[in-house]
C-alpha cells in the first residue's frame, strides 16, 4: 500500500472547487481525510468501476457505483490551478489598458492553456506517483474482490 498523502479532491458531479486532505488506501476502501475534520470521503473498493491515470498531469480519476449513483472523483497530487478565470474583484481598479480585456484578466481560452501549461509542468515531478497509486488501487481492488466473491 503507498503511503498516505496529501491530496486536492474534486467531486466532479458536485463542484469544480477542490478539497485538500490526506489520501490513504486500505484493504477496503480508498479514505479521503480533511485536517480540519470537516467531513471526507470513502470509497468501497468494491465499488469502483475505473481507475485512470490522466497522462500529462499530477491526477488520476476514480470511477465509482455508490447506491446505484455513478460518481467520479478526481484526485490532484499538486494543488489544482482553478477550472475558471477569477473575476475582478468589486473594489478592484478601474480597467487599464495594460491588461486588456478592459481589465477582466486573461481570457477564458488564455487560463485553460496557463492551465494545461501547469498541470503538464507538475506532472513531471508527480507524475510517477500518480502512476503508482492507481496501480495500486487497481491491485487493492481485486485483491478486494477475491475477498469478497464478486
């Protein structure tokens, strides 16, 4: 089993927004703990359906049939750079021309490659270990399912 570690999770049915906590991996479930105790997420390896490794960046995706609900989960191994561009604050300056856009910031197009930029940078460094995991939750998972005749 690999050490646990500190994780971002993103419950890609329920919100874009991202969670750090630590990851652990047991004979049985997939444990997603937060320091502040506010809550987490466990996940039965018997019901996961996929496990996938996103090639080119720190994250691999869990595939899961919890009481009959299809749930995917994505776990980042370094902080995830935000899924949309950040609005200008209300009591932001006025738009100069220095920013362009009339200083709306960069454009959505812009912040998806600064993204992908990001996260293909970090998967050079994590990559390897998001690789590891889900080598691991794949042979936990059968492991699982012997045990349990399914």
């Amino acid at each position: 089993m690999p050490e646990p570690m500190i994780v971002w999770m993103v419950e890609l049915e329920l919100s874009p927004d991202d969670v750090e906590g630590i990851l652990t991996l047991d004979e049985r479930a997939l444990r997603f703990d937060r320091p502040d105790s506010a809550g987490g997420r466990t996940i039965e390896l018997t019901d996961v359906t996929k496990v996938k490794r996103v090639v080119g960046s720190p994250l691999f995706l869990v595939h899961s049939l919890e009481n009959e609900v299809r749930r995917a989960t994505a776990f980042y191994l370094s902080k995830p750079p935000p899924l949309h561009p950040a609005s200008p604050a209300p009591d932001a300056p006025p738009p100069t021309v220095m920013l362009g856009r009339g200083g709306k910031g960069p454009s959505p197009r812009r912040q998806r490659r600064s993204n992908a930029t990001y996260l293909t940078s970090a998967s050079s460094a994590f990559g390897p270990t998001a690789k590891e995991w889900v080598r691991e939750i794949r042979a936990a998972i059968e492991a699982a399912r012997r045990v349990d005749g399914t």
